[in-house]
C-alpha cells in the first residue's frame, strides 16, 4: 500500500509539471467483452484479431490480460484479414462453451484486455480446436479521446469491420444499447477484472454521467442525450465511429489518478434464424483521463476491497 501511495504522489507530481495540451490525447484502452454463445455448437475457443503484428501483452499479467471461463490465453501471428501484412490474434481457449440459447448460465465468456499498441481490432469469432465456427460476431473497438485544456471526455465505438466481411454477415448491422457512462473514478477503485456482468453500477452513482451524441472530428456534442433505449446501429462500410461524449472534466480531473467508464449492451441479428436484433453480450471501455496516461500502471493493480467480491466466480 506504501508503494501504490508513493507511486500515485510521483504520478501527480508528473501531472502537474506536464506541458497543456491544445488539441486532443488519444489513448489505448481497457477492453472487457461478454458474448453469448449464438452458433448453435459447442465452442472451446474465443479468437480476438488486433491490427499490430507486434501486439505482445504480458499474458501472465491479469492488469494487462482477463479470462473466464477460459483457463488459457495465447498469442499468435499471421495474416488474419488476408490484406497482405501479419496480424495479431489473441486467443482464450480451452473450456467448452455451450450454445447460449440452450444453457444461457455457461454459454457465455469474458475477454478482457489492455490494448497498447494493438492497433484497430480487426475481428473475432468462437472456434473449436481452433476451427472457426459459425459467422464473426460483433466485438466493439473503443478509442479514448481527451480533447481541449478543461477536458472534454469522448469515446469513440466501432463494429469491428471482420464482422461486416463476413459474407454470413452480409449487409447486416450492430451496434449498441443500454449505454452508461461515469467520469472522474478514482484509479486504484477499478481493475481490468472488474469490467464483467458483477460490477454493481449503483455503487459507481456518484461518478455517473449522462452520455450525449459527440459530433466526430469536430468540437464538443450536439446536446441530444443518448436514451437508455436508444439503438444505435453500425453497417458496413461504417461512415464514421460512434462519438459517445461523456462530459466535461475539470483540468485536476486530468489526471491519470482519475478514469472513464463506458458500459453497453451489444446487440446485432440472430444468426438462427436472421431476424430480429438480439443481445450479443455486453462491453466495458475504462480509460485515464489524463491528457498523458503516463501512469497507466495503476489500472494494472486491480481494485480495492470494494469491488473484489465482483470478478466472475
């Protein structure tokens, strides 16, 4: 505890002697991901595609790489989009998933990930003995902007483009749903584990925020408030990314001892029979606030006591 409290003052200190940013700070976010098992089979693989051939997190580090049910997590390279240049798949495996449809409770798992130097995610789809089964499925891409000197806190969402490619997937859409927001949350409150189906957002009340539609590439938001119901669909080719505009954040609040938190539902066609909009599974996106995520060590450590008790069993 004496050293994540030394570690937070060095990191305050850097802050507060950090250089104003004028325009806008990208970052590389934290990434959980819950499908639904909709193939109809038995799967015991889940295949994520990034775009960076150098990818490499460090597996063994539950900060940086999250998993259930599955025991495993690897890493693999090769020319995943066909386009011509390696890629990177990261691949959780080795516990047999079951179709949602007929086991609801273990037809499910969990994925979560940092994704320094990913690069764009790509793709992702079930697998059995690492053969592909049934059409690529909805993962959402997430990147983090702070922009303007008293913040503005946006991120911005993307369909993976595997899934429109896939030709069992032609000219269908996905998107999402139920989206929920939070801004200044202290940074050792949250860990990459956390980002599941437990996470209680009620205990989150204080941070939360109501998200409004962003305008990409320009300045601030339209005003319009994203409604809990609201659909918001992605085909392909998609126009743009979905610009979630989170509020505007005091400059001590950029910081990279306070993160963002964007929850959805991820929805798209049921593939059995193609018909109406189902739930895929949900999506967590958590993000420094800083306008240099130096210190992005501290979402590594996990989270405090409070929210332990939250991680999937």
């Amino acid at each position: 505890m004496r050293m994540l409290k030394t570690f937070a003052v060095v990191a305050f200190l850097f802050v507060l002697a950090a250089p104003v940013v004028q325009g806008s700070v990208w970052h590389d976010p934290y990434l959980n991901w819950h499908f639904n098992n909709y193939t109809c089979q038995t799967v015991n693989d889940l295949a994520i595609i990034v775009d960076n051939p150098g990818f490499n997190p460090n597996l063994n580090n539950p900060g940086l790489v999250w998993a259930h049910p599955f025991p495993n997590v690897s890493r693999f390279n090769a020319d995943y989009d066909g386009d011509g240049d390696l890629d990177t798949m990261i691949k959780y495996w080795g516990w047999d998933i079951p179709c949602f449809k007929v086991d609801p409770v273990n037809g499910v798992a969990h994925g979560g990930l940092y994704l320094k130097g990913s690069g764009r995610v790509l793709d992702a789809y079930w697998t059995k003995d690492c053969v592909q089964v049934g059409a690529s499925i909805p993962i959402t891409y997430e990147k983090p902007e702070i922009r303007g000197n008293d913040p503005e806190i946006h991120m911005h969402l993307e369909i993976a483009p595997g899934f429109f490619e896939d030709p069992e997937n032609s000219g269908l859409k996905a998107g999402w749903t139920e989206i929920r927001t939070f801004v200044n949350i202290p940074s050792d409150l949250l860990g990459l584990a956390d980002l599941n189906v437990d996470l209680d957002l009620s205990e989150l009340a204080e941070y939360e925020v109501i998200p409004e539609y962003g305008q990409p590439g320009l300045p601030g938001h339209d005003g319009d408030v994203i409604e809990p119901g609201d659909v918001n669909l992605q085909g392909y080719p998609a126009e743009s990314f979905f610009d979630v505009f989170l509020a505007q954040v005091p400059p001590e609040f950029a910081s990279p001892l306070y993160e963002s938190l964007l929850v959805s539902t991820v929805i798209g066609p049921d593939p059995d029979p193609l018909n109406e909009n189902i739930i895929y599974g949900q999506f967590w996106s958590l993000n420094p606030q800083s306008p240099e995520p130096a210190t992005l060590g501290f979402l590594a450590f996990g989270s405090l006591p409070l929210l332990l008790r939250r991680r999937r069993r």
